[in-house]
C-alpha cells in the first residue's frame, strides 16, 4: 500500500468512530467513581451550568480541607 492510500484509510474509517448516548461519560464516572469515590456529571444545559456555579460557590465558602478538594 502507499502512504496516500494507507492515509485515505485512516481517514475515512475515523468518521465511523462515535460516542455513546452519553457522550462518552459512562467511563469517567467509572474511573471517577473508583478512584475518588465521587461522581462526575457533564453539564450540558445553561440551567446545569448555573446550578454548578452555585455548588461551586457554597463549596469555597467552607473551610478546605485535603478530603474536601478532591
């Protein structure tokens, strides 16, 4: 094979690389999960952003501890 084909190839055969429903999260809250034993959530809506926002806001409002940053 030639490099342009071998190119050609590779690119054609990554259009059919796709996501999950869930945009890919099911394995960041799995390693999540497992490694910090917290939940990730992906914030995809303006509503979502602001309530995150608010979380964050109350969360630096307490004392940091080291279990508490992570």
């Amino acid at each position: 094979m030639t490099l342009m084909s071998v190119l050609a190839m590779a690119l054609g055969l990554s259009g059919c690389v796709s996501l999950s429903p869930d945009g890919g999260m099911a394995p960041v809250r799995n390693i999540a999960f497992a490694e910090l034993n917290a939940d990730a959530v992906k914030i995809s809506t303006q509503g979502e952003s602001a309530a995150a926002a608010e979380r964050v806001a109350a969360l630096l409002k307490r004392p940091l501890t080291a279990g508490a940053a992570v």
